[in-house]
C-alpha cells in the first residue's frame, strides 16, 4: 500500500474507550497541506521508536476510516501498522516551517467555521483558528475517575486476552486529569465562546507540575493558568488548532473544543530583539 507522509501537529490528551482500550487522536497535516486525522492509535502501547513528537513528519499505512463520516479521518491500515519517524521541524526563524504547513488556511470567525462543520458537502472537522481576544483561563474541577462501566469492560477484555493486552507486559490506564481546562474567547466578530482545550501538553504539564509542588492542586493549576493564559494568550501570537468530536459534530451549537495550540513569538518582538 502507498504510504503516507503526515506533519504531527496534535496529540490529544489520552482517552480510554471500551471497543479500543486507551487512545490518542493524532492529528496534522499532509505533504499537500491538508489536515488529516488518524484514529485510533494506542499511542503509548506502541516500541518508544514509533512514539512521534509534535512537528515530526511521520509515515505509515493508512486507510480512510469508514466508521467516521468526518472527511479528515483516516486510520492506521492496522493495530500494529509501523509508524516511521523521518525528521523534526524545529523552531528556526520564529517557526518559519511550521509556519509554512500550518498557517495557509486561518478561521477569524467561529461562526462560517460552525457552519462550515455542520454543512454536509464539506463537514470541516478540523482547523486552525485565530481568536481576536483571549478574555479568560478558567480551571473547573471534574471527575477524578475514569467511567465505571468502560473500566469494566476493559478489565473483562483483558481477562479474555483482547488485541493490545500482553501476559508479559501489563499495561495501566493513564490518570485520568481531575480540571477541565477551557479559554473563553472573541472571534472577530466579538462573539463570546468557552472552548475546551483537549491537548496532550496542558495534562502533561498539570501532572508535571503537581509533581514539583508534592500534590499541592492550587499551585499546579496556577502554573497551568500562567503558562496557557499569562504567556501564550498575553505574550505570543497565538492559534488555536480546533477539532470536532464525532458524537457531537451535527447536535452541538458548537461543536468545536481546542486541541492545540499554536504559539510563535509575536513578530514586532521578535524583531526587537534580533
């Protein structure tokens, strides 16, 4: 099969799933610059070789994924379909080559982007989005646990030997985090929108820090805040790269939640101190 190329640009914060086990919806962009999505990948059951960064250009089987009416969404051709790291864009000229795959298309206007998603001749599911104002941070405590029923099922899966579980290496479900962490922003029309943000490095960066300060939550979320809303949303030039989930995309009034962001230096900085 032909395989294809993919710029990594985002990797969602691990979900567990009753059919799959735990996954990680990836996404990026193609050599022609198109976004794709690939899911499901059990990103962290995968040889740490195959274990892609953001902003490296992979390679692998993939095949459109017929249980996603979504025309992003591909899948990888199977479980153990290898994943091949070819190289890493780094951050040289203020992001220049991350500029240059990921900004030729920018939404300012959440509405033509909703609409955009909700019509069916082309269904957008994913795209980079500049809001005009990041008005607030807000860190609201949820569940601590995983679902009851899926846990369940997961454990009777493994009892019975399911596709990812091995006898000889036993694998545990990532924590699950205990904040929703969601931006309230404008877009150019100064319409108000809370939207969740989804990404792998915000509850890294949670549990990293939660750590530092030996299990103390308010200190772990303030960084959280400082680093998401002080720096990125108030310092930077800052994108956000948005994704609908599939239960949601027709029912939502929004159906859109953050999962990623993308963060240069604003340019008249970067000129002032070169």
């Amino acid at each position: 099969m032909a395989k294809t190329k993919v710029l990594i640009t985002v990797k969602t914060y691990p979900a567990i799933s009753g059919k799959y086990d735990e996954l990680v919806c990836t996404a990026g962009f193609t050599e022609d610059g198109k976004w794709i999505r690939i899911y499901p990948v059990p990103f962290r059951k995968k040889d740490y070789s195959e274990q892609y960064r953001k902003y490296e250009w992979i390679e692998l089987d993939l095949v459109k994924n017929t249980s996603d009416f979504r025309p992003e969404s591909y899948r990888p051709y199977s479980m153990d379909s290898e994943i091949k790291i070819l190289e890493h864009i780094d951050t040289a000229g203020n992001w220049y080559l991350r500029k240059k795959s990921v900004l030729n298309k920018v939404y300012e206007n959440l509405a033509e982007l909703i609409a955009e998603a909700k019509d069916k001749e082309i269904c957008t599911s994913l795209a980079v989005f500049k809001p005009t104002k990041i008005k607030d941070f807000v860190a609201k405590e949820v569940d601590r646990v995983w679902d009851k029923k899926k846990i369940a099922k997961l454990k009777a899966q493994r009892e019975q030997g399911n596709l990812f579980e091995h006898p000889e290496d036993p694998f545990d479900v990532v924590d699950k985090l205990p904040y929703k962490f969601t931006y309230v922003l404008e877009d150019n029309q100064g319409k108000e929108s809370r939207m969740m943000i989804e990404d792998w490095e915000i509850g890294a960066l949670y549990w990293r820090q939660l750590a530092k300060y030996e299990g103390n939550e308010a200190k772990a979320v303030a960084d959280v805040r400082k680093k998401y809303f002080d720096d990125f949303a108030m310092t930077k030039d800052l994108y956000l790269f948005l994704g609908t989930s599939q239960v949601h995309h027709y029912v939502s009034h929004n159906p859109f939640m953050i999962i990623g962001t993308f963060h240069p230096k604003i340019e008249n900085q970067t000129k002032l101190f070169e």
